[in-house]
C-alpha cells in the first residue's frame, strides 16, 4: 500500500515537473520569438489596400524585432486559397493571414466544402484597423440626398442600378443591406475590384456605389458626392456627412475590418507576444500615417477583442449572404 502511494506521488510529482517544464518553455519560446522569418499571408492580389496595409505592418514588425517579415500574395476564390494555406501551416507564429472578417465570412458562405472551418482552425491575433465605407453618386446626379436615393428607387422599383467590387464583397453586401433596410429594389452590377466600379459611377453608367476611401480623390476633386457613411458615428474628416441612421437607415453599421490571425493551436504565450508587437508597430505614427493615406485607421485590439469581432462578423455577413440568396459565380 505504502509502495502504491509513494508510486502515485512520484507521478505527481513527475507530471508536475513536466506541466511546469513546458510552460516554462513556452514563455522563453514566446520571449524569444521571433527567431527566423515571419510570413503574413494576403489573400489577394499585390497593389490592394488589404495587401498595402500588410507591407505597411511588415515593415514596422521587421525593424521592431530585427528579423525578415515578407509578404506573400495568395488571391483567388474569395480569399479562401490564402486562408487554406495559413490553416494548414504549423502553429507557430510564423505564417500569419491578413484577414478581412467580411470577405472570410462571406467566401465561408459561397463555400461550403472548405478545407477549413472560418472560425476554428484560426487563432486570433488582433485587429489592424478599421475604414468606412461610403455611399456616392456621381457630382453631376440630381440625387442629393440618401432618402432622395430612397424615393427614387420606390418610384422606379429594379431600375436604379449600383456598381461593386465584386459579388460577395463589402460594398455589394452593404448596398442590397441598405436596399432591403428601405424596402426597394435596386439593380447589381458587379466588377472587378473598386477602381473599375467607381470609373463606373465616375462615367455615369450607374446611378450610385458603395466603396471605400480609395473613392475620396474623385470626392475632393468635385465629381463624386458622397451620401452617407456607413460608420456608427459621423467622420471627423466630413463631419458634414450623415451616418446611414441619420440619413433615413436606422439600424445599419458596416465598418471594413482587417486583423491577422494564426494557424489554430499557436500557443497563448506567442499570441500574445505577436499582439503586443502589433500595437506597438500601430503605435508608431509614421504606421499612422501611411494606413490613413490607404483610407485606414490604426486600430490594435486584444488578442479576444479580435476574436470577438471575427466571431460577430461571420454571423453577421452569413446572415446578409442567405438573406440576399448570393450564390458563388
């Protein structure tokens, strides 16, 4: 009996020892990480705001812990051949996926036979930063107004069509939300990326848009109006803007997120370690600058706050995607 106890101590002991030995090892892993290149994965092409954002953040990363941070470029079937290959790769810190949470919601609702699962086979590791989207029409149009848009489009119901970035993308998700928040109908004419959907609105052969900052030089320029906003609070660069709420859309708020993400099974220690260095390159005001020039704003959370977003998101564009009957093209 007593040779049992002192057998079942030593295994105590012994898984003690080992528990404390591995902790201990992740903490000076994650202390002295990173120790070879870091890899951010972007899934889409090279030249976008998404991938700018990721050489921008890559850059202040590299100097900040003097090791090589590269970006590689894997677009393709709605971002999922990057997230694929971030999902597969060893869960270590060093092949991180620059995520947009819209874009991964809706592409894990067009498709259904995906090689990972959108929220578990990643770990979070925190938001990058947040841009509004905007509502335009082009300067010359007799819209003035959101609720003139509005009007027009119930006396002309499937007539007043809009151009998108793409099918699927934010501003096509943004611009059928907004047309069923107001009860109307209204055409979808999808394109290749923002720019060729904006030189649409910009050539007069749509009647609005839904896009990003990139749209702001046609704006300032004097041949783009923009409507509304689609943030939860009027923007302090045009405060004169009303938010979709104020314009006559209560209830809407879309806001383009971007954020990196891990393979599942990275280590807390380590994930907490990339946090702090991401805040810390956020931090820096040059990081600032360059991502608001991309229409970005800095905006670093915890490694949960991210996940939390990620999570309510992926509800909320799966939602949008059944409720509109999007199908994969």
């Amino acid at each position: 009996m007593e040779t049992s106890l002192n057998r079942r101590a030593a295994l105590s002991a012994l898984a003690a020892a080992c528990a404390f030995a591995s902790s201990k090892a992740s903490a000076q892993s994650a202390a002295a990480f990173p120790q070879r290149t870091v890899k951010i994965v972007v899934g889409f092409a090279a030249g976008g705001s998404s991938d700018s954002a990721a050489r921008i953040l890559a850059g202040r990363l590299g100097a900040d812990w003097g090791r090589p941070v590269i970006v590689e470029n894997k677009p393709g079937a709605g971002a999922t051949l990057g997230a694929a290959a971030v999902a597969a790769a060893p869960p270590d810190g060093y092949t991180l996926l620059l995520i947009a949470p819209g874009t991964h919601a809706v592409s894990a609702a067009l498709y259904p036979n995906l090689a990972y699962d959108p929220l578990k086979s990643f770990a979070s590791v925190g938001q990058v930063a947040i841009a509004p989207f905007f509502v335009l029409v082009n300067a010359s149009s007799p819209i003035r107004s959101l609720k003139d848009l509005i009007d027009k489009a119930r006396a002309r119901p499937g007539e007043l069509s809009y151009s998108s970035s793409g099918n699927g993308a934010g501003p096509h998700l943004v611009s059928e939300s907004i047309s069923s928040a107001a009860g109307i109908k209204t055409l979808h004419v999808p394109y290749n990326g923002t720019a060729p959907a904006v030189l649409a609105l910009l050539s007069g052969q749509v009647d609005f848009a839904v896009a990003d900052m990139s749209a702001l030089p046609h704006v300032d320029a004097g041949k783009l109006r923009v409507l509304a906003v689609t943030t939860a609070k009027r923007l302090a660069l045009m405060p004169q803007v009303p938010t979709l709420g104020e314009a006559g859309v209560p209830g809407l708020e879309y806001t383009l997120t971007v954020g990196l993400v891990a393979p599942a099974g990275t280590p807390p220690a380590v994930l907490e370690t990339l946090n702090a260095s991401v805040s810390r390159a956020l931090a820096h005001e040059e990081v600032q600058r360059k991502l608001a020039a991309l229409g970005y704003e800095a905006a670093p959370t915890t490694v949960d706050g991210f996940g939390a977003i990620l999570a309510s998101d992926l509800k909320k564009y799966t939602a949008i995607v059944r409720q509109i009957g999007l199908k994969r093209e």
